[in-house]
C-alpha cells in the first residue's frame, strides 16, 4: 500500500492507494496526532512507500516526514515544484516561487483532460491558475478564502463580533438580520462573485472553452456556477505524477 499526504495549511490530509490506483482509505486532521494515531493502528499494515506534499513550514514538514518513516518500509517521496512535469510547464518566472500545491493540483486537472483549463482552489485562500491547451501555465491570482475573510473581519473591526464555530449560513441572496449571518452571507457571496469573475476573466484568456476545475475544502460554496468541475483530489491526483 502506498500511503499519500497533503500537509495544507489547516489540515493534514492522507489516504492509502493500492498498487493498482485504487484508493482504499482517506484521513482528514488538523495536525500530526491523528496521523500518528492512526500510523501506530497500522504499523502492521504493509505500507510499502509514502508520497507527501506539503506547504507547511520546514520544520514542521520534516517532523511530519520522520513521523511517517517510522511506519513505511520503502522510501518517503516529497514533491517539489520544477520547472516541466507531465506536460505542464511552469508559468512563474522563478518557477520554485509557485506554490507546490497550486502546482501539483495543475498536474492533476491537465493529466485528466490534457487541454486549456482553470485551477480554482478554495482553501485558506484561493488560488486560480489558468494552463494553455500545449500545457503552458499563464500564470494566476491568490486572494483570502472564507476562513481568512471571517479571521479579518472578526479581529480587525470592534463591533463585529460572533462565534467562528457557528454555521448559519442560508441563502446569501437574502440580506440576513444577525451579525454572524451577515458576515456568513457577505464572505460566501464575496467569494462566489470572485470565482465567478475568475471564470470569465479564463474565458477571455483561454477562449477554446477551458475545463474549470474548482477543489479544496470550501469548493462546495461554487460547486453550483455553471460549468464547473469539482474533483476534490487535484493535489492527490498530482502528487502521483510527481513522484511516481
């Protein structure tokens, strides 16, 4: 079994792949515990190698990466951006400057459809990145998620104040009648109208008809926008390519 991580900067995502593809498993945790937990229920369990991304610091990377040594027989892989991998070539004019995750998630959705695409990915922020149909990154935006939108406004104004924990969220079309709806129904609106303007801006830059694919954890919040593809394991999808 290999067994595949994608350290994010909330979470720790992992799920173990047979041979043969096939995903057997899939683990979410805010930190390493978890995963230790759930690597010691395992130590038996014939992982024969391990494949990592992560955006976290250096040192909390390397922690993690011995953590998994510990339980893997084979070697741990992690994947590093480049400058060319699996047809895609990088846009940035320093190309290890790109986030490994935006480009890891580029190499999925282009594996899958090998022509023009848009990468949106709705995580802590959100990052768009728009490949040519030869495989050429154009480039992108990064801008706040909903969790970075809901942070700002509750740290940064007096007067707004509400429980970060609550979800009561509605239809962002009404105007809501509380403060934590409010804000709820403002960030999600902000950021449907800010995806959706992405769209249209990859339209105009890539007009045969890019595939838009949207994933990370908040991907659900414009799964409805016309057009939109969402494959929540882009990064997975990636990795693999990366370090096959």
């Amino acid at each position: 079994m290999i067994l595949e991580l994608d350290c994010g900067n909330s979470f720790i995502k992992w799920r173990l792949v047979s041979p043969s593809g096939e995903v057997i498993a899939w683990h979410v945790a805010p930190d390493q515990a978890e995963l230790q937990g759930w690597l010691q229920q395992r130590r038996d369990g014939g992982l024969t190698a391990a494949r990592l991304v992560s955006v976290r610091g250096e040192e909390e990377t390397r922690s993690i990466v011995r953590l998994v040594e510990k339980f893997v027989a084979g070697p741990v892989l992690e994947a590093k951006v480049s400058a060319e991998r699996g047809g895609v070539q990088n846009g940035y004019e320093n190309p290890l400057q790109l986030g490994v995750d935006r480009w890891l998630a580029m190499l999925g959705a282009y594996d899958l459809v090998r022509r023009s695409l848009v990468v949106i990915d709705l995580g802590t922020a959100v990052t768009v990145d728009l490949v040519h149909a030869s495989g050429r990154h154009l480039g992108g935006y990064i801008a706040p998620g909903l969790p970075l939108l809901r942070r700002q406004l509750r740290s940064s104004t007096s007067r707004i104040s509400f429980d970060l924990r609550e979800q009561t969220l509605g239809s962002i079309d009404e105007p809501a009648r509380s403060t934590k709806q409010c804000v709820e129904r403002g960030c999600h609106l902000m950021l449907v109208s800010y995806v959706a303007a992405q769209i249209e801006n990859a339209r105009r830059h890539l007009p045969d008809d890019p595939v838009i694919f949207v994933t990370g954890g908040d991907a659900g919040t414009v799964s409805a926008l016309r057009g939109v593809r969402h494959v929540p394991d882009l990064v997975f999808r990636g990795l693999a390519i990366a370090c096959p």
